[in-house]
C-alpha cells in the first residue's frame, strides 16, 4: 500500500518578511491580504493573565495546576504550581532531542490519572518517560525505545498511549498500565509488511476507547489508522494531499459534533489545512485561511463547546493563531501576542484554567519560556517562566 512507502522531502527556507503580514513562506503566490486586519487583532500584551482582571488576586481561589517540561540539546527542566501564579523552573536529569524545524515537539505532556505524564526524546533518541503530581519526578527509560521525531501520547482509561517513529522509519506504539511499561515495540498495522511507516512520525489521539493516528503518506496524502486492541487498515483520505516531509497532528474534542480534528500542511503551498471527524467519518479538509502558511509542523489545541484553536510559526519566526467554530468558518490569522516576539519551536498548547479557555506555552528565539492564556477569543499578556533561559522547547500540560 502506498502509505507505508515514505518519501523525504527537503526544501529551501523561504525568505522571511519580518511584516506580521507575513504568515507563510514568501514563494507562496497568494494574495498577501491586509495587514490591518490580522494586526488589529493583536491583543494588548498589558491584558490580564485570564478573565477575572487580577491575576495576583485571583491565584488563591483557583486550585488547578499548569506544568511544562522544557529545555534543549543540552538540559532539561520541569515548573508546576497553582494556575495564575508566577512559574520557577527546576533543573531535571535529561536531554531534549532536536532535529529541526521538521521535527514535532520532542516532548507530549498528557492528563493521566490524577495528574501528568509526558514522554520525550532525548538528545541521543532514547525514549524517556516522567510524571507529575506536585513536582515532576526524575525520567525513567522507556524500555529500550528510540525515535527520530517528536512523540505523541493518549490517555484512554487506566492506560497511557505512546506512538513514535524508530530510526527505521517505522512506526510503534507502547502502553503504560499501573506503573510500567510494556516492551515500546508493538507495530503500528501489524507485523512484517503491515507495519506503518513514512518519512515523519505519526501523532495520535483519544476517541472514546479507540486510538486514532493521522500520518503522511508516501503518496503525499493524510491516512488515518485506529487501534481498538487491534490494528485497523490505515484509512486514505483522498482529499488531503499532505507536505509529508513535516507531520501533522491530531487533538480530541469535547463538547461539540466532532470527536477529533486533525490539521497538516498542504502539499507544494504549506497552507495549514484542517479536517475534523463526526461520528468516526472524516469531513472534508478545510483551508483555515489564505495567508496561514508555515515551514514548521503546527500546534492544535481544544476549546470549550467544541470549537479549537490552531497555533503556528509564521515564515517571520513568529506565532500566529486562528480558532475554529466547529462546523466550517476559522477566524483570520492574528498575532498571538501584539510585542510579536520570535519563537525557537513549535508552541505547545493545553486545556485552559482559572478562567483561560486554553493555556500556550512558547520558547521565545534567544530567551525563555512565556505562557499565554486564551479566552474569549483574545490572548491575554504572556507570563515569563523563571529558569528557563536558553530553551528551545517546551510542552504545556493542566490539571483542572
């Protein structure tokens, strides 16, 4: 089947036009659009942290809790405490891996049980695991895993989902139950000439009981693939012809007609493309918007009611947002925060807390880590986390 043959592609990095115009590659032909409209939405960074006004005065009456996991080729640190409150983090044993801009987020932070858990490659490629309930806990090996591209993970009951891709370029799944895991090597498809393969990893998540990843496919299209306790078929999904050189990414819903929306960059234009399942059927890929275009995997996170909030590196180094209604209409792209800083990664985003409808977290270019609140449609001021000078990476998680 063609999915399980892979392609890599390699392309040149696009000039970059350092206008908050710009949210793409500059060989993009489509119409620029106007910039005042994308930077009208810019939120005044002197917003506050959530929607009650008084960060400081409201940190005592909210009981949920914000963690990350950052670092770079070289550290890697942990910060947890009360939603609202000012973050410090702490150094922990470990490396992150970095394998550019075509890589995911070398780190997945999921809610398991009564707090966190994350997986992460190290700088080696060793597969690591930790979790948090007040602080993080030291990293442990992942049997004797390793990948060549940032992780994904899924919570379905009492167990804890892992999907990678191993430097065969095939891809794995692992499960996590009570407090260990299994052997990290079950074959994504099945064995031998079943297993699932492709030129970048696979992400995946939660739908009920099922796990469900989204890849890129050889042929250049998106392929969906469930595991139920077994491997289904991978699904091809004619519509969407997919930059397979960069992964896509999968998030679950709540509260609205879908159960899971998936986004990816189109192929030959790098458009940030959307596709949301309904009742196990995939929909028709959206095109979030003309000028929202990127060279790096993209970020994707659930609101309230239904709806999601897609976060992505522009060709400027900066990141832009776009959130969805839940049926078909996006919002134009807009600069997350109006002081536009550079980012180093792709953001991370987590359910929100304490009044945010979701919580991002982003390694400034050169500086450290900022969280910024979403709610109502705007962000709120980003909030720096103390320790993490340096970072190029970083993942958010919440407890509510």
């Amino acid at each position: 089947m063609a999915y399980r043959r892979f392609v890599l592609l390699f392309f040149a990095a696009a000039a970059c036009d350092n206008s908050p115009k710009v949210y793409g590659p500059t060989y993009d032909g489509g119409d620029a659009g106007d910039a005042s409209d994308a930077a009208s939405d810019a939120v005044d960074e002197n917003a506050p942290l959530d929607a009650s006004g008084d960060v400081a005065n409201d940190a005592p009456a909210c009981t949920s809790t914000v963690a990350i996991l950052g670092g770079n080729a070289t550290s890697l640190f942990g910060a947890a405490g009360p939603g609202g409150s000012a973050l410090t983090a702490a150094s922990l044993p470990g490396t992150l891996f970095d394998c550019g801009a075509a890589c995911s987020d070398p780190i997945a932070i999921a809610r398991f049980g009564t707090g966190l858990f994350a997986v992460f490659g190290t700088s080696s490629g060793a597969l690591e695991s930790t979790s948090m309930t007040a602080s993080w806990a030291d990293p442990a090996a992942i049997a004797s895993a390793s990948t060549r591209d940032g992780p994904s993970l899924a919570a379905i009951g009492g167990t804890a989902h892992l999907v990678y891709q191993a430097a065969d370029y095939k891809y794995y799944h692992a499960q996590y139950t009570g407090s260990s895991w299994d052997a990290a090597n079950d074959p994504v498809g099945g064995s031998g000439a079943s297993q699932s393969f492709g030129a970048r990893a696979p992400a995946g998540a939660a739908a009920g009981n099922d796990l469900v990843l989204v890849q890129a496919g050889s042929d250049q299209y998106l392929y969906d693939q469930t595991w139920n306790g077994a491997w289904q078929a991978a699904h091809k999904q004619g519509g969407a012809a997919v930059q397979n050189s960069l992964p896509p990414t999968i998030v679950a819903l709540s509260g609205g007609s879908s159960e899971l929306l998936a986004a990816y960059l189109r192929l030959n234009d790098y458009k940030v493309m959307a596709v949301a399942r309904t009742a196990g059927t995939w929909g028709t890929p959206m095109q979030i918007d003309a000028n929202a275009y990127s060279n790096d995997p993209v970020a994707l996170g659930a609101l309230p009611g239904g709806k999601a909030i897609v976060v992505f590196r522009g060709s400027d180094g900066k990141p832009y947002f776009s959130t969805w209604d839940g049926a078909t209409t996006w919002t134009a792209p807009a600069p997350v925060v109006s002081n536009d800083p550079a980012i180093a990664s792709v953001p991370s985003i987590a359910p929100g807390v304490c009044g945010a409808d979701a919580l991002v977290a982003f390694a400034e270019s050169g500086g450290g880590v900022a969280i910024a609140p979403f709610s109502g449609g705007a962000f709120g001021a980003p909030q720096p986390v103390a320790g993490t000078s340096g970072a190029k990476f970083v993942a958010i998680g919440t407890l509510p």
